[in-house]
C-alpha cells in the first residue's frame, strides 16, 4: 500500500508507491526495463486478464476499443485507508497519511500500434469519451477525488515502457500546492477583472497570432508566452467551461479532431518525439468555478530537465515559442484537419 | 539575449534563452547531440581559449586544478539591461525582461575522467573553494543575483552533454515563486517555534536514524523523510549557517571528505548513475537569516519524470527512502569517509 508524505520544508506531498518497486540494489542501471514486446503486452486484446477489473468499455458488447482499468502498480488505491495524517516521531516532523485515491489506466486502442496521428477522430473521441466519463463517476467520491488528472506518457523520456497506446489518470485525495497556487492566481484575476484569466489568456494569444498553430469554431491551439519546453502545445476551448467532466458530445469530436491535427503537425515538425499530455481541470466538486478553464497541455520531452530546473523550479527553454510556432504554422496546419 | 517571461497563469517566471539553440526544425530526435569527445573538449587544460574569460582560477599561477568561465551558452547574462518587465500586447498578458544575471561553470579539475568518488579530499575543497568564492563574489550584486543557485548536471539523463566534470552557477534578478514558498513555510516554522525548520529536520532524522547514512562531526548525510526521487540524499551542516558563502575553511575541509564519502556509497550501491545535485542557500542580502540552512540535495536521475508530475508537481517516488538507506548503510560508509 502507497502512502503520502508531507515535505515539512516545502508544504508539498509526495507520493511513496513501491508496489512497482525494484528492490534497492536493482536501481542500478544496466537493471531498467526495456520496452514491453508486443507478445507479452498486457493491454493487446486476448490478454484482457492480464490487467486488474474492467471499470469502463466501450462498446458495451462485442470487441472493445477503448478499455479503462485499475493501475497493476498503482500511486494511490480506493482500497486504503481514509485517515488524518499520523506522525511517526515525537515532534510531529514526519507526518504520513495513507495512499487512498485512484489509479487507473485507460487502453486507447486494440491496436498495439494505434498513434494519436492516426487513428480516426471517432476512434480518438471514443478514447476522450472515456477520459470524461470516469471523470464524472470519480467526480462523485470528492474525499478520495479531490483533484483528477488525466495524463499520458508516450516514449521512454516521458517515463513509460509500455508502448501499446494508453493514457492515465490519476485522483488524489488532496489538491497539492502548486495547484492551489494556480488556482489563487486565477481568482484573483477574477476578483480583480471579473473575467477569466484562461479565457483572457486564450483571446490574448488568439489576437496577437505569433504563436498560434491554428484554430477552430471551438479551439485554440498555440504555444504558450512562457512555454517551459521546446514545442510546449496547449489546447484550450473557447466555451468557459472549469471541468474536463463538462465538455459536450459535439465538443468531444471537435476536440478528437484538433488533438489528431496537433499530433499530425508536431510530428511533421520532429518526426516521432516522446512526450506527455496533461488535462487541467477545476478541483472535483469545485466544477462550478467561474475562474478556472479546463486544458491539455502538450509537452514534447525534447530536452532533460536538469538541475537547475530541478532546484528552482525555472525552467530555462531553448526554443523561442514564436520560432516554433511559425515553423509549425508552415507545415500546412490547415491539411492536418482533415 | 536571453529573457524572463512571466506565465501569468503560475505566476512563475521562465527563462528563454536561445542562444545555445537549434532552429526549429533541428528538435527532431535524430539530431540529438551525443557526448562531447575528449578530443575537442573545450574544458581540458590546452583549450582555455575555448572558453569566455576566466573568473577564477586556483591556484592563480602554474596549471590550474580548478577554473570558473562564463557560461558560453547563458541562460542568463550580466550584460544584459537591467529593466521592469514590459508587456507586448495591450492588455498585459505578455509580460517580459531581459534575462540579466549570471551563469558561470566550474571546470572541477584538468582531467577529462576525473569523478567526485576518486578525486582527493584537497582538490575536492578546491571545487567547493571556488563555489564560496563565486558565491561571495555575486553577493555583492544583489540587483541581478538574488538567488544564486549552484548545481551540477551528470549523465545525459541528467541533462548534460559535457562529460568532463563541471559544475554550475546560476544567479538570477528574482527568487522563484517555490523558492519564496519555501522561505514562506520555514519563516512560518520559525515565528512559531523560534527554530531553525532545517536544523530540526536534521536533529529528527539523525534521531530517527533509519534513513541516515552516515554522520560526522560537522554534517548529517541521509535520505530525506519525503524523498522525491529513490536514492535522494541530503547532506546538511549541523552549524547553522544560512547561506553556502558563509561556510568556514575547516568546514570546505570536512564537506569534501563527506561529499567524496557520499558518492562512493552512492556508486557502490548503483553502479555509474546520473544525477544532479544542487546547493540551497538563503537569498543573497538574506544571509543573516535565522530561519534557513544552506544545504546541498543530490538527486539520482534514475527514473523519468513522467506526465503526472509534471502536471500536479507530485513526485511519486518507486523507492521507499528507509529502505534505501539501509541498503546504503549495509555497504561499509564508514570505509567510504577514508
């Protein structure tokens, strides 16, 4: 069983999860873990045992194309514990709390080979519909659900091993501190503007174009003014809409398509390139929040964050988002709707 | 020239420096930049006028054993203009400034091969010698150093191309937002308990002893209660000394020794590993701050950051930091301090 811990010195918890665990003298690192073959891959169809109970599929019947289940080694687990932090010295220094929350893995596709780039938008909105749905039934247990993220991890940079498409999410009982920071700078934008700073932010960079990829009736895509990493992609709805849990039927296909034409474009900027996604949404049971604007952010892991980064949390790009944003905007970003 | 963007979202400022960049279209993966070869390596003794002007060297005259250069890549540069942000649209959503600062390296010996574990204790003061000298050297320009970090980048993983061993210097003209939160929590602990929060961080875990690794007179060595990453380990002072620039000559002496102690374990347990390690201090013109401790975190790059950290800031660490320490202990420290 995981467990969370509180760093005294910075206010933030950590997850402590050994379940998937290589003892200690197996860190060394002629020991690391190749790519999963595909003969073994625990998520090609015919081997649906190999993976924990089903929470999700779809279709209902017959041979599914998108499946959602409990992570094997997971960060947090609905089985623990909820529990108040207990200490485990006398001064209170070491404060501990069990890993309750939730884990899960959602297989995007049957196909061992299936890419963002290629697969077809109903086949991508089918992938997103799951991503919302176990939003909204997650969404219902806000003491082990506080903040649900929905991640994916493609290429061994971007820490997977497993190349079968599939993405993640994540519940955790408790909102960590740089979120709350997020989230206390765009309400303060809101009591100062009465506007939303995600939308604001979306218009400003609309308006001013340098570093827009393109956009449609409902999306903007563009990397960002202060981008952390070469290629940084966010996209953003123009619909104020808080939570991921929200977004319409219609709006998921649209989203299916523009998340396809993103991947297309980056690819014929750098061929294939690990990276992760995030979908940013408003706190579970905060869904209501005038302030807050759900988004995916792309980061392509081209570069290693180093100690610098590590140490102060500023991250030092290489790339100027405006010189890579032209330089995607002149591989025909238009086609890669289609 | 490089500059500080303000992401308003975060309220964190990010550094864009493309001076040391590839063009857009040079991202792609295939055009990776393997390790630099001893044959052209611009830190060996010979190719001084690779590199920009020297800040220091020791000893001044005869063949060095250590050298400082500025960065020829700066993240940051002292002759950039000192200046208030300035927006580039309307609104303000794009606030910029020139990133005036300072990055220097410190080339840590002459000889291409030489690693932390093998060097002697002297020529590992000497490293050391020339972070306080640096350090005490930045100080004195509080406008464009106000935090001055140092760190080191090992192994690609770590970030680093440039196997010859070198450390860094960073001195930025802001205190990050984390870095601010942090002196916000230990401020905190101080008002309340007239205590240093490190000090008694360290007091707790030498007590609890079961993630030490090792202690000497002047300093404890162990695995942070909650470690981010496996095989974190911090070496702090037992004098409370706020910032790097005020550790005494005895104590250079000492930290060598326990530096050199540290990594042999380190490589005992792991093999060749990656890592960065970075030194913490107080903000410069806040040395004589009662509630901070410099103190230096090493930090095993031997898994990735994947997709959930980088989008919650949560760490989930595979390896539980007692049992990594015993491990560690298991393993003679006691011979490594010889």
């Amino acid at each position: 069983m995981s467990e969370l811990r509180l760093d005294l010195a910075t206010g933030e918890w950590v997850i402590i999860a050994t379940e998937r665990a290589r003892r200690p003298h197996d860190f060394r690192r002629a020991d690391a873990a190749g790519e999963t073959p595909r003969e073994t891959c625990p998520f090609c169809p015919g081997r649906e045992a190999m993976t924990p109970g089903e929470l999700y599929r779809e279709p209902a019947d017959g041979p599914w194309s998108v499946r959602v289940v409990p992570n094997k080694f997971p960060a947090l687990s609905p089985g623990a514990e909820e529990a108040a932090p207990v200490s485990s010295d006398p001064v209170g220094m070491f404060l501990r709390r069990p890993g309750k929350g939730h884990h899960e893995v959602i297989v995007e596709s049957p196909d061992h080979g299936a890419r963002l780039a290629t697969m077809s938008r109903e086949a991508i909105a089918a992938v997103l519909g799951a991503y919302r749905a176990r939003y909204r039934a997650l969404r219902r247990t806000p003491n082990d659900a506080r903040l649900i993220i929905i991640f994916k991890n493609c290429g061994e940079e971007a820490g997977t091993s497993l190349s079968h498409p599939h993405s993640q999410l994540v519940a955790t009982p408790i909102v960590p501190l740089w979120i709350q920071s997020k989230h206390a700078v765009a309400r303060r934008y809101w009591d100062m503007n009465r506007r939303c700073l995600y939308c604001d932010l979306l218009d400003a960079e609309l308006a001013q174009k340098e570093r827009v990829l393109f956009e449609t009736e409902g999306f903007g895509v563009f990397h960002p003014f202060a981008s952390r990493l070469p290629f940084e992609t966010w996209i953003m709805p123009k619909r104020h809409t808080p939570s991921f849990g929200d977004v319409r039927d219609d709006e998921l296909l649209e989203l299916a398509q523009v998340l396809r034409a993103t991947f297309r474009l980056l690819a014929r900027g750098l061929g294939p390139f690990p990276y992760n996604y995030v979908v940013h949404s408003a706190p579970a049971g905060e869904e209501d929040r005038r302030f807050y604007l759900w988004h995916l952010e792309i980061l392509p892991r081209l570069t290693m964050l180093a100690g610098f980064e590590m140490g102060s949390r500023i991250f030092i790009n290489t790339a100027a988002p405006e010189a890579t944003a032209a330089f995607l905007r002149s591989l025909a970003p238009e086609a890669a709707l289609e």
